[in-house]
C-alpha cells in the first residue's frame, strides 16, 4: 500500500519547523514519518524525541522521523518498511527548496503517493521578498507549487497587511487554498487526509468552518469523472474514499487535494463511499 506524503515548502523562517511539531502534538493517533534533509539541526522539539539511532529518530505516539540528505528514495522506504506501518509521511523541504521540483521527483516512488504541496508564508515579509530582485523567484516558484497556502504570523500585523498578502499570493497562486493562522496553528487536516475532520482553523480574528460531507458512492460512477469534478468546485479542499467504476465494476481509490486527484485500483475490498472536507462560506 502507497504512503500518502504531504510536502512542506516555504522560504526561511516561514514556520514549517514549528508547523512540524504542532502536528506531532495533534496527531490523534496517527502515526507520522517526518522527513528532514539533515539531522544537524534537528527541527523536532525535544520532549517529543523518544529514542535516537544513525538513521530514525523514534518520535511520540508512534511517529518516526528519517534524514534523507542525498537518498531520499532510501529515507522514504526506511519509513515505509517499518515494522508498524505509518499513517502519513510530512516531508518538510529547505527553506529555498522548490517544492514542486520535489513533488515532480517523488510522484516517480512507487511507495508513495503525494497529496499535496502546503507552502508557509511568513505574512510580514513576504512583501520584502518578493520585492527583492535575488528571492523574488524562489518563493514565486514555492507559490506557484502550492495546492494549501497557509498565511502564517498573521497576529503580527494588520488585517490591512493580511489582505494585501492573500493579494500577492493570488497573483501567484489563483487556484491555491489560502488559511491565515499564528504561530503555525493549522488544523491538522488541512495538511494531512483525515477525512473524519470537522473542526475550526485557528488564526487571528478569522474562523473558516470546514465540514466533512459523506458521499454513498455504492452506485457507480465514471472515476475520472466524477474526481475531476470534485477538483473543479472551489469549496473542496480534499477528498478521499473509494468509487465503484461503471466501467469495470471495480473499487477506485480517490485522493483529493485542491486542484489535483489521484486514481489508483483499490488494494482490498472496502465499502464505496467518499468523504469530502469543504470550505463553509
């Protein structure tokens, strides 16, 4: 079975560190493989580190954090062949990483499946950044990849200051979810499948509702179909369950996020059903 991985982009001091063991502590019993570039600087806070060897770092509620450096091929399948499987696979890049190069190389692993690319922005200096003739580029590059941004720090500065950031991420980033929060306090299942969400995004003076809607998929459909349409409604942020094809009267496994689905043969029996999360407006 594939891993679902969740990439974390964002330029230097964005928060994706802190984001990291906000969803460490969050898990509700997921079990988690962080992957870091190196361990030198290990980003996991220390009270969460049970237990260290040369190549994975054995986390709280059963998480596993792997330095991939040069291998992340072999990091990736490290995590995955652990004894106890994991649940979801965070893969937190550099701060001057493009994440969609990543995406790009990763989506040729077989052992996993990415769901999604969440860019951190720091709303105070993101301004600063993109005026800057040598940075400008990259963190373009990092908006443009981005299926979730989320607008970090927004208790720092003005609601004047948030509007005129969501403005230059949409002239980067049209088709992108945009949340605003502090202190990385993002609802965990905007960043990985928890498809039994319903819950709150905290940030500053702004709440956005999301609910989780379930779809009896017992009669059958056309997958592409039917998932292609799902990407094209605004207000679905992820999706994830199985579809019965009117095709081949097989299960089809459905990932969902924003803009971009993947379809593949379910690997066992399951009941077909979707569940998907959506914005409330």
């Amino acid at each position: 079975m594939t891993l679902p991985l969740t990439i974390l982009g964002g330029y230097l001091g964005a928060g994706k560190t802190t984001l990291i063991n906000h969803l460490l502590r969050n898990a509700n019993g997921q079990r988690l493989g962080i992957l870091v570039n190196e361990f030198g600087d290990l980003p996991i806070d220390a009270d969460l580190i049970e237990a260290e060897d040369d190549d994975i770092v054995s986390l709280s509620g059963g998480c596993a954090c792997c330095s991939f450096g040069d291998d992340l091929l072999g990091a990736i399948r490290r995590l995955s062949e652990l004894e106890t499987p994991l649940d979801h696979l965070l893969l937190e890049a550099s701060g001057v990483a493009l994440p969609g190069a990543i995406a790009a190389n990763i989506n040729l692993i077989s052992e996993v499946n990415v769901q999604s690319v969440v860019v951190l922005v720091d709303v105070e200096t993101l301004p600063e950044l993109l005026a800057n003739e040598y940075l400008s580029d990259t963190v373009i590059l990092q908006l443009v990849a981005a299926d979730i941004v989320v607008l970090n720090k927004t208790d720092l500065v003005t609601s004047g200051d948030v509007d005129a950031a969501k403005g230059l991420i949409r002239a980067h980033a049209p088709d992108a979810s945009v949340f605003r929060c502090a202190e990385a306090r993002v609802a965990p299942a905007l960043i990985m499948a928890d498809c039994h969400f319903r819950d709150y995004v905290h940030g500053g003076d702004h709440h956005s509702h999301l609910t989780a809607q379930n779809l009896d998929m017992r009669t059958a459909v056309n997958p592409q179909e039917f998932a292609r349409k799902l990407a094209q409604d605004n207000t679905v942020l992820r999706a994830k369950g199985h579809i019965l094809s009117d095709q081949d009267h097989r299960n089809w496994t459905l990932q969902l996020v924003g803009k971009r689905f993947h379809l593949s043969l379910s690997k066992r029996p399951s009941t077909p059903g979707v569940v998907v999360i959506r914005l409330q407006p």
